[in-house]
C-alpha cells in the first residue's frame, strides 16, 4: 500500500471514530467538526506530499 493509501485508511478510520463518539454523545457538534477538520488537513498534507 501507498503513503497516501494508508493515510485515506487512517482518515476514514479516524473520521468513523468522530461520527460514533457524536452518535454516542461523547461530545458535540462543534468538538466533532473541529476533529474532523484536523483529520482532513492531514490527509490533505499527505497528498499535497506525494
């Protein structure tokens, strides 16, 4: 698997922990978008890399 590969496998895994942690009421809206958000810079630094 690519660098890339594995940082979309770990995006998806990161934003799929997200959305159960807000399904469950572990916290927010604003927390969750704020997390996704991270995630989602990440993974574009990764691919801007490649």
């Amino acid at each position: 698997m690519s660098d890339l590969e594995d940082a979309v496998s770990e995006f998806l895994r990161d934003a799929d922990t997200v959305y159960s942690e807000y399904d469950n009421g572990y916290m927010d809206a604003d927390a969750a978008l704020s997390r996704l958000e991270n995630h989602v810079e990440e993974l574009r630094e990764q691919a801007e890399s490649e």
